[in-house]
C-alpha cells in the first residue's frame, strides 16, 4: 500500500491512506490540541480546537477527522489558530462552570494545595499531608501558627457553619513530621554549579533558599544576627511561636545542604564585592524592621520604646519588668504580642490605643479575642497627640477620633474630634504603629530604592536593574504577612533558577481556574447533603493559666481530632484539575485566568454507586454520548468513560 506524503509545521510526514491529519501529526510527535476527539471512538466531535491551515487553500479545517491528501501541507500553530482557538475555548467556557480549585487555595498568597493536604490527614497520611505542604510552605510549623489564615475567610463550609481550621491542620502536618523518627526531605537534584547568596533569615529568605536548593543549587543564607528565623524569632513572642518550633523547621533546610553564616551583616561584615566573587546571584530579603514613628512630642522620652523593641528585648530578657501600667499604640499584630507579652512580664494594666474600632484592627482575629480574654483593655477610635515625663510617671495625651471620608484603603478616615483630649498615666509606652524598611541594605547593594525605603525591583520577577541581583518579601513590599513574605520567596526562587539557567527571567503564567464564585455564591444545591458539622476546638491553656508564663497558648490537635476535623472539608477542588484538558487549553489560550460568572438554576450532581455527574462541568462534548452509542448496549467500563471525560464532569464516587 502506497504511503500519503504531506508537510506539518515544515516537517515531511509519511502516513497510510485513511489517515488524519491528527493521525499525522501524532505518528510525527506533533503535538495539535484537542478537547473532544478519543481515539477509540469511531465518530468524531465538533470543538474546533484541533483546527489547523491548510497552507496555500486559505483553509481551516479540523485535524480529527479531514483525511490526508498527498503533498498537503500543514500548519497547526500560528497566530490565526491561536485566535480561533481562543474563541473557541471562550465559547466552550461558557458552559462550563464549578471550582478548579477550591476558593481557599485561591486566597492562599503561597498557593497551597489545601484540600489535598486535608485530604491526606483524612485518611491518616500524615507523611503525604506534609509533602504536599512543603510544595508550597516550606516553614510549616511555623506559619502553622502565625498565619492569619485568609484561606479560611474563604472556606465555602460558610454556607454551612464554620469554616475548617486549616492553619491548625497544617500545624498538626508539621508537628507530626517533627515528630516522625524520619522526618520528611524532599528530593534534590544532582548539583547545578551555581551558588546563590541569600541575606536575610525570615519567611522570604528561607523560602527562597529552600525552593532554590530544590532546584540543585548551593545556597548561603547571610544573617547578621547570631541565629536565623529574622522577626520570626525576635518579634513573634514564644507563646505564640516557640523556639524549639523555628528550629524544627530550620532543621529541614540544614538538612538539604543550606549554609547559614552568622554574624553576617551586609554592607559591613559582607560587602558587594565579596558576595559577587564568590556567588552567582543574590537575594536581598532583610525585612522591613525599623519602626515606624508616631511623629508627636515626647515620643523619645525614657520609658517610650517601639513595639519592635520590645519584644526583641522580651525574647532575650523574659525577666524584664514593663510596670504596672502599660500604654500600647497601634492595632496590629506587633501591638497585641506587646500587650500581651506585658501581661506575662507582670503589668496589671495593658490598654491599647488604636484610631479605628476593634472590628478595623488588622491584628489577626484570634490574637485579638485572645488579648481580650487576657485583660488587655482596647480603646477604640483615640490617636496619640503628645507624651510627656511626669512625677516619674508617663502621659500620653489622646484624642477621640470620628469617622471621616474614605481614604485609599475604602475604609472612612479617622478624624480628631475637637476638644475630646483626654490623657493616661502609663509606666511603659509601647509604639506599635507599623514597621519600615531600611534602605541601608539598597545602598549597599547598589541598587534604587523607593521614599519609603522599599527596595525597587521587577514585581513580577522581583530582579534588579543588576541583573544577579534580586529583592523580595517586606523590604520590596513593606510590612506584611509572612505567608506573603513566603509567596515572594517562591516567586523570588523560580526566577532566580532562570537567571542562573540562563533562560528568560519570566513570571510563572497562572492556570486558568473556572470558579463558582466568591465562598457565598456557590449554588444552593452545592451544599445538599451536606451535614452540620461544627468546627473541632483546638485545644488552649486558660487565660488564667497562659499569663502567667510564656508556655504555648494554643496546644494542637490530637490526631484523633485532627481527623475529625480534615473530615468537615467539602473537597470543593475538581477531582479532574491535575489532567483535565479544558483547564489545560484554556490555560493556554486565554491570556489570562477568568471566572465566568453564572446564576446556578440548572445545577445538579447525579451520583449512583457506581458514577457521580455533575451538570454544570459538563460542555457538551459528546464523549460519553458517543462512547455508549459505539457499544450498542454492551457493558460500559465506568472507569475508561470517566478517564475520557475531558472536564471532570464524569466521576467515580469516592
């Protein structure tokens, strides 16, 4: 039999008659996509993503089912075929609708793979829980504990009761791998040859050394200080965050090969000149740790110290006395760890001043009702005016503040109400108002900075105008959450690997994600059959007990509770998103992630013993339509039908 001769892509391509032009392609290792063409299937779809030009016809034709005609030639990707095939996605698109990925690792600054990891605690895989973890959050442990959780703001178990706690599933996950008598280590590749000098030891550097150090090179973190762990050791109180937790956490990095030189300070100890001869690429991550000023008289006076401050000093002195009375000023994190830490050091009096309402405060929720239930006493809407020394006591002079228009934020402006100054007598003063960063660090790498001190880099790529040298977390960004600190140290990671790889320094494109909406636009018939079930407490000393030492507040999960809790989560994520080929194409094709709002009336999910469909995943594509019209009646494989569906739309129970 005579082979067909014809040309794809400029390449000559033999085939037998009867063959497609899909055929050819993949005979020829030419990849040509498809959303609703299976090979075992006789009859073919009408997607039109398989479209390709026949060159010198002005025509477009789909590859799956127009035969091969002797010297064809072929074209399946130019920028005609790309638009086609993006109108065609977006059409499809519009049929489509349900989460990809659950709307809490969307939230997740890092992008954990949350309901896998609960998944795994589920079925008693604690191993598994951490592994997946550590793809994203490389310090579990320790953001196990100190993340705010913005990923349970978005839970979807809203709609039923509470969300699930899965900042305390993820510190189980880590306690348990620290447990373990093999702790978890991921795989490293052979070395790359290329060294990396990363200065600075909180979130975004150790992030940053430990995806760098998967990639297979050798990485040096610089600390000036004389342990890592940045202000994750010196501005986290112990109650809060122990010791023995950051240097579980650092034991994985230690473990992986990365060296930590001490006593390192960039610009003096190390300079520019040094880190370039020996390294290949640099990481500035040194924080945002100076502390912001409140700008009104007195505030340098003997006994006004920064929120910063105290708390480093508390964390080398935990015998240091604050007196009786103690003023804080300020509504975040640093503010309520100040308070707080005061209680424990013997103060019978903490109030926090702060110009907004409690409900304004951008400390984390839980540590606020915690200060709360400690006696830490919370004055709304008050800003500090002037301090001053008094009969060996401090004054702090207030004003009571009132909501103005809304400033850049959307929240209303605090505004001074005048003749509303009243003062407080206070032993201590604590300055918790926000960190900076300090733009020595700029200098000496010889790099712009901005007027607030914030190192000036690429935001998508985080590199400098000097190209070997990169930025990232709170000196780029300004004070922030750690777990966004620990986004940029992953971001920071690939891009330095492309540098180092010699490729084009690019951001990572995100996969589209087709989404159900924001957690409280979830169609009603979503949580059908759905049980209450009501959030397990994760266990904590008594306010009695916890204020008088600096013991852990929050004691974890048990592993029996543990599980009970991984089971409250709705697995929300598709169980097709890791091979479905319509997020795949989409992902390709648009030119950005979209969500496709829809109003839900025809949602419903059939589910039997034996296959589970879901209405509104479904397009349209015929596959499983065709496949039961080619058997005639006999015994459908319910396994190949959901294989083949391209969406998730089709799925085996459980």
């Amino acid at each position: 039999m005579n082979e067909l001769s014809l040309t794809i892509n400029g390449r000559p391509v033999t085939v037998a008659p009867g063959a497609t032009i899909l055929d050819a392609a993949t005979a020829a290792g030419i990849e040509i996509p498809t959303l609703c063409f299976n090979k075992s299937l006789d009859a073919t779809g009408s997607c039109w993503m398989c479209i390709v030009e026949l060159k010198g016809k002005n025509r477009f034709v789909p590859a799956c089912d127009t035969l091969v005609i002797e010297g064809m030639v072929v074209e399946t990707e130019n920028e005609a075929l790309s638009l086609m095939r993006r109108q065609s996605i977006e059409r499809i698109i519009e049929q489509h609708s349900g989460d990809c990925m659950g709307p809490c690792e969307l939230t997740c600054p890092a992008g954990c793979d949350i309901p896998d990891f609960i998944d795994a605690i589920a079925r008693h895989d604690e191993r598994e829980a951490i592994k997946i973890i550590k793809e994203s959050i490389p310090l579990a442990g320790i953001l196990g504990r100190i993340c705010p959780a913005p990923c349970e703001d978005e839970c979807r178990r809203h709609g039923i009761d509470n969300p699930v706690s899965i900042c305390a599933l993820k510190r189980y996950a880590a306690d348990c791998d620290a447990e373990a008598s093999e702790r978890y280590l991921p795989e490293l590749p052979e070395n790359s040859g290329k060294k990396v000098a990363i200065v600075g030891s909180g979130p975004a550097g150790l992030t940053a050394a430990f995806f760098l150090r998967r990639k297979g090179h050798a990485v040096t973190v610089l600390e000036s200080g004389t342990e890592a762990g940045g202000m994750m050791r010196y501005g986290i109180p112990r109650f809060r965050l122990p010791e023995s937790v950051i240097e579980s956490d650092l034991a994985t990095l230690r473990d992986m090969g990365i060296e930590f030189r001490f006593n390192s300070e960039f610009g003096t100890a190390v300079t520019l000149n040094a880190v370039k001869s020996e390294f290949d690429a640099l990481f500035l991550a040194v924080g945002a740790q100076k502390a912001s000023t409140m700008n009104i008289p007195g505030e340098d006076t003997p006994g006004v110290v920064s929120g910063i401050s105290f708390l480093r000093k508390s964390a080398f002195a935990p015998q240091m006395l604050p007196g009786a009375r103690v003023v804080v000023t300020g509504g975040g994190n640093t503010a309520i760890d100040a308070a707080r830490t005061a209680i424990r050091l013997g103060a019978s009096g903490v109030t926090i001043l702060y110009r907004r309402t409690i409900k304004d405060m951008p400390a984390n929720r839980a540590e606020i009702e915690e200060a709360l239930a400690e006696g830490v006493t919370i004055v709304e809407r008050v800003a500090p005016t002037s301090i001053r020394s008094l009969n060996d006591m401090l004054e702090i002079t207030a004003i009571k503040m009132e909501q103005g228009e809304p400033d850049e934020s959307g929240r209303r402006r605090p505004v001074p109400v005048p003749g509303s100054e009243f003062t407080v007598k206070a032993d201590t003063i604590i300055s918790a108002i926000g960190q900076k960063v300090d733009s020595a660090a700029a200098g000496a790498a010889a790099i712009e900075s901005g007027s607030g001190g914030e190192l000036l880099v690429d935001p998508e790529i985080l590199q400098s105008e000097t190209p070997w040298i990169f930025a990232g977390g709170d000196c780029v960004s300004g004070a922030d959450l750690a777990i966004q600190a620990v986004a940029q140290g992953k971001r920071a990671a690939h891009a330095i690997d492309l540098f180092l790889s010699g490729k084009a320094v690019v951001a990572e494109k995100p996969a589209f994600n087709s989404s159900f909406g924001a957690r409280d636009e979830a169609p009603e018939a979503f949580y059908q059959k759905k049980s209450p079930a009501g959030r397990v407490p994760v266990p904590e000393l008594t306010p009695e007990v916890r204020t008088t030492c600096f013991d852990e507040v929050v004691t974890g999960y048990t592993a029996e509770s543990a599980r009970e809790e991984a089971e409250r989560c709705l697995q929300c994520r598709c169980n097709a998103i890791a091979d479905c080929r319509l997020r795949e194409l989409a992902s390709r094709y648009l030119p950005s992630r979209i969500t496709v709002q829809h109003d839900h009336p025809g949602f419903y999910k059939a589910e039997s013993a034996e296959i589970s469909m879901e209405r509104e995943k479904c397009v349209d594509c015929g596959i499983c339509v065709r496949m039961i019209e080619q058997l005639h009646g006999t015994t459908i494989d319910l396994t190949i039908m959901t294989e083949s569906c391209p969406t998730g739309a089709l799925s085996l129970p459980g």
